[in-house]
C-alpha cells in the first residue's frame, strides 16, 4: 500500500504527526536529543519503526563501524566518502567516538541528494572533520525535482579518498546512476583504497524477499519493487554488478 515511506515523509501533515509524537522521548532522554527529527529519520530507513525507532537509528551504524575497521577497510585517520548519507545516520557514530583521547580525526565527506538532510547535518557536524554536498539527479522518492544527469561528477579530486562506501543508496539508483556512482568512486579512491557499496541482490535475496519486497518488475538489469516510483527499491542480478566494476 506504501511503496515508499521515504516520500511519505515529505507530506507536511505526515511530517508534523511523527515529530510530535517524537516531542516527549527527546524531551526525556539526553541521547534522544541531537539525533535528526523523526521524519528525517523514517526517510534514510527504520523498517516498520515509524514511532520508535531512537535506538535503531543510533546503533545502526555501530556494527559497520566496528566491522570495517576492524577488517582493516578504514582508519579514525582516513579521508571517508558516503554516498547517499542521508541525515548522518553513519557519520554520527565517527562523530561521537571518543575512547579515552582517541576520536576520529579523518575528514569524512556525505554526498546525498536530499537537501534538508543535508542542512540538518551541516548545522550538527563540524565542518573541520564533516563536509556535506548535495548531488542533483532526479529521484520520484527523494528529489523529483532533480534533473536526468546520467554524468554527476563528485566534488571531490581524483586518488584523495581512502574508504567510499554507501549503505543503502545503491538501493535506490536504477541502471544509469548506479554504474556513474560506480566510476565516480573509482576515481576518488586513492590506490590501495577501499570500496563498500552494499544493494540488493537477486541471487542473495533479503530477509524480507517475498514478502515485502518482491522485485518483480524490471527496467533494464534493474529490478524494481514499483513501477510508480522505480527507486523505492531497486535489486541486480551479481554477475551484473561485478560486470560493471570490472569494466570500471
């Protein structure tokens, strides 16, 4: 019935409903307090947490962090790009580390194309570790007023980048953008760096395969969960993907 909660979040009567019912958790919990507002949470993904979901989203990034560091991806030293970073969900945590004097002392950059995502991390990070931009292509679940930009170029100079990654972002991007994401990453990427794009794939469907994703449409060598609004969900076929990083 919802093909996207994401859109559903920039609804103002939607949008004002789940804040408020956010007011009083972050009124009683300190931890509660500098996370997003609740509508910008729902839009980066919380499942079915739509009322409850404080917790989910401060941990959420715990278990990549603690994996990629410790599988020797990236260093508190490195020079990190996020594609499709959304209100900070992942740079919060690099944020906040702190063990006993150590703190991430890299740069991180976020590129995401929801511009009020993007307001709200740069007014809450600072901008001598964070940086945030916003790319423009067009998306009917986040940015329907983008533009088709096959090319977009990342603001950022070739080999300068030690670790990209992206969560979910290439869960929404049909067939042109996800191959530019792929070739933009590259050249960023220092030599001897690292990527980390994770997506949905058809040969290793997700928990929630059958029942509320099915992916039975298709646009190219996408698999699409709507055909209303294609980048709710989109899935590929492995062989495709390592296709295209090989050409890369």
């Amino acid at each position: 019935f919802i093909p996207s909660a994401a859109k559903l979040t920039y609804n103002p009567i939607f949008k004002h409903l789940v804040n408020a019912i956010d007011f009083i958790p972050r009124r009683i919990f300190s931890e509660f307090s500098n996370i997003p507002p609740n509508h910008l949470r729902i839009r980066v993904g919380v499942g079915n947490r739509i009322l409850a979901n404080h917790i989910f989203y401060l941990n959420e990034a715990k278990d990549f962090w603690l994996h990629a560091i410790h599988s020797g991806l990236c260093r508190l030293d490195f020079h990190v790009l996020d594609i499709g970073c959304g209100c900070g969900r992942f740079a919060q945590y690099l944020r906040d580390y702190k063990f006993k004097q150590e703190i991430f002392s890299g740069r991180y950059v976020g590129i995401d194309i929801d511009e009020e995502s993007l307001q709200w991390c740069r007014q809450n990070f600072d901008s001598e570790r964070f940086s945030f931009h916003r790319s423009n292509h067009v998306s009917k679940a986040y940015n329907v007023a983008g533009k088709v930009e096959d090319n977009y170029v990342l603001p950022i100079g070739n080999e300068s980048i030690d670790f990209v990654f992206s969560t979910s972002v290439f869960t929404h991007l049909l067939e042109p953008e996800m191959v530019n994401y792929y070739k933009e990453s590259f050249r960023v990427l220092k030599p001897g760096g690292y990527m980390a794009m994770y997506c949905f794939c058809m040969d290793h469907p997700p928990p929630t395969f059958g029942d509320r994703h099915t992916f039975r449409f298709r646009i190219g060598n996408s698999y699409v969960e709507s055909m209303a609004i294609p980048e709710a969900a989109v899935a590929y076929e492995e062989a495709y993907l390592f296709k295209v990083a090989n050409e890369i």
